[in-house]
C-alpha cells in the first residue's frame, strides 16, 4: 500500500500540474462565473465629466450665499444634451440628475430648495460648499485597472466592465470537469428505491462547486462495479480536462475507480492523504486530462474538493488561512491532518469567532447547511480550549456576530 502524502506535499504536486490555460474572448452576457484572462482596465473615466447628482439647478455657488437670492433661468441641459453655454453671474440651468454641469457652475440647488416662476429661481436656503455634484472619475478613471487577471467575474464586476466600456472580455476557456459516481447501489435523485439502494447526491453538489470556481461541470452519469464499464466510460470522455470520480476510491474488492484510470494510462502522482476526512483522495494524469478522485462518503467529498479540486480549477496554489476564536472545545487531533466544518461569524471583540459543528461523521451531508469554514487541526497540535484561536479555511461569506 502506498505511503500517506501531507495535505502539504499534495498541493505541491497539484501545483505542478496545472494547465497552460486557453483564454477565448465571450459577450458579457456569457462571463459570468469565468476568470479573466486579461486584466480589465477602464476605457473611460466614469462618470467622464463632472454630471448632476439631483434635480435642480447649475449656479455658482457665490451667487446662493445668502437665502432669497434671484437667479436667471437661461437654459436647460436634459442629460445627454448639454447646456451650450456658460453660466456666469446670476444665471442659472436647469438640470437633471446626470446631465452634464454648464461651464462655470460648481453648484447645484436641488428643486425642492427654488421656488420658481419659470424664468427665475428664488433660493430658499443657504450653501457653504458645493453640493449634489458629481466630480469626473469618483467611481474611476481611464487607465485604471478595475479587475485583475484571474479574477472570479461576478455580477458586479460585469456591471464594472460595462461602465468601463468593455463589451466583451478575455476569459480563460472554462474547464470541463467530468463528475463520475460509482457504485451498483447508487440511484439518480428522484427515483424510486430498492433495498439497499441510495441516493446519488453529491455530483449536484459538486457541480454547484464546479460552476462557483469557474468551471464546467460535466455529468458523467453513474457506473457500476466493474472496470470494463468504467473503462468505457472514461474512453467515452476524451473531451474531459479534469475527471472528478467520487466513490470507489479505497481499497476494497469493489473499489475499482483507481485501477480502471490506471488501466486507461493514468500515472498516479499521490493515492492516499494524510487528511481526515478524506484519506483516499488521489491523484492522476495522462497528457493534459487530470483526475482528482473523491470518496464516496459526502463530507469527504467536499471537504477535499475544497482541498485538492479548487486549486487546481483556479490555478491559485494553496490556501489562505485565518485565525477565528475557537466557541468550541476540541480534542487533539489524530494522526492525520484534520478539517471540521464549522460556522464562521464575527465576534463582539473583533475577531472571528468559530463553533465546529457538533458530529463530523463524514456521512453526514447536513452539517454544510450551517459550514461557512473548515477548522484546520495540524496532526501532533494539542486540545483546543474554548477562546483558543484556531486556523480556519472561509468556504462561504463570514456572518453576523450572534
């Protein structure tokens, strides 16, 4: 039996194989979830020119100092239309949130603030500084770089690309990621079972990870116990970058989803992890396909997609981990590295603050409803006592202080 590699030593040689990634160009409208290939870097300043901020009316701010003062109404400047002119003296425009501020006003009064008979405007309150003005560039400026390359697009940095004048963006081509279950036991969701028979719920999850860290997730189906099938279909599958097998990964009779790779001439680079949940994950590659393969049981299979899948998907090597405040007493841990899900919040005195979840049984797949992290426990640490700060690893968004 092979040796246990480190959680370490396994994001090393993931590390090592990552892909010369192709970047295609695609329309706004099909980039979101994909990673730029490209910084995106603002083509116009935004807003370009100082514009309105409210309804109301261009003046020079000397000419309202006092309450009462009569203006001249000599123009109007709808937005997308300018006033032409220039405001001087005792003059002002009427003006819409937008439009574009008249050369020599500084100011606007908003409506509610002018009485007005249509050719003058009477100023009903009284201004020290200039307000409801939109300086040219305070969102950002021409030249800025406003994404950087390898970044996830969300939907707001389309609506900043957009802004920016991007109508299209360089992305790296999605990898496909082919999610194949195997067991004689497993059955779609939905379907009616048989003694012995269960759901095969963890390629919707998977997928959903998938999708979230730029990928494509591709659904392989199930396959059955024995190797000529899975064989089939992984020859059926050629277009596939990175297969995710989940299930049959240890080293049971009919745990075959190892030899069945190494058959079609996958070289293993690691086969077991020192890692709890999680020690059967493995490794493989032929040519430019990959395999990361996945045990069966749901936490297992999550926990080390975070672990081994996301880094490889996104090309970003290792992880970043925080410090939190332990809520809970934890035992020292195995010999093996371990991850507990955990729920992440932020604490009254400013630092995070983590519960781990009450039953880590890798089973379980309910415990992800409420696991914003995973608490990481080196192999040899000691007991942690409740206000001790532990390593955690963010899988979602940190929420309130309870």
């Amino acid at each position: 039996m092979s040796a246990l590699t480190s959680v370490d030593e396994a994001l090393g040689l993931l590390a090592q194989n990552t892909f010369a990634r192709a970047a295609e160009t695609v329309s706004l409208d099909a980039a979101l979830g994909a990673r730029l290939a490209a910084p995106v870097i603002a083509r116009v300043s935004r807003p370009p020119v100082a514009v309105s901020a409210m309804d109301g009316y261009a003046v020079r701010l000397a000419d309202v100092a006092a309450a009462g003062a009569r203006l001249r109404i000599i123009g109007d400047a709808p937005a997308g239309r300018p006033f032409a002119g220039r405001i001087r003296e005792g003059e002002a425009v009427r003006i819409f949130t937008g439009s574009v501020i008249p050369d020599g006003a500084d100011h606007v009064v908003i409506q509610e603030d002018a009485d007005t008979d249509g050719a003058t405007i009477v100023c009903l309150n009284t201004y020290a500084a200039p307000e409801h003005v939109r300086h040219a560039g305070i969102d950002f400026a021409e030249g800025d770089t406003l994404l950087e390359q390898g970044a996830l697009i969300t939907p707001a940095g389309l609506s900043v690309a957009a802004a920016a004048n991007h109508g299209s963006l360089s992305v790296w081509k999605r990898l496909r990621i082919g999610i194949l279950a195997n067991g004689d036991e497993l059955r779609p969701p939905g379907s009616e079972l048989s003694a012995g028979q269960i759901v095969n719920s963890n390629p919707a999850g998977l997928g959903a990870l998938v999708r979230e860290w730029g990928g494509e997730p591709v659904d392989l189906g199930i396959v059955g116990d024995s190797l000529s099938s899975i064989h089939s279909r992984i020859e059926g599958a050629r277009d596939i970058d990175i297969f995710l097998p989940v299930g049959g990964a240890s080293v049971g009779d009919h745990d075959l989803m190892r030899p069945a790779f190494a058959g079609a001439g996958f070289m293993p680079v690691f086969e077991r992890v020192a890692v709890k949940p999680g020690k059967p994950t493995w490794f493989s590659r032929r040519g430019q396909q990959r395999v990361v393969g996945l045990p069966g049981n749901p936490a297992s299979a999550f926990v080390c997609a975070h672990l081994f899948l996301k880094p490889l998907l996104t090309g970003r090597t290792g992880h970043a981990f925080i410090k939190a405040r332990s809520v809970s007493a934890l035992p020292a841990p195995g010999r093996r590295e371990t991850f507990l899900r955990a729920s992440i919040h932020a604490g009254p005195d400013g630092v995070l603050h983590v519960e781990s979840a009450p039953d880590q049984d890798s089973s379980l797949i309910s415990p992800f409803l409420n696991a914003n992290g995973l608490i990481r426990r080196l192999s040899g640490s000691p007991a942690v006592a409740v206000g001790d700060l532990v390593d955690v690893l963010m899988i979602g968004p940190v929420r309130p202080g309870k």
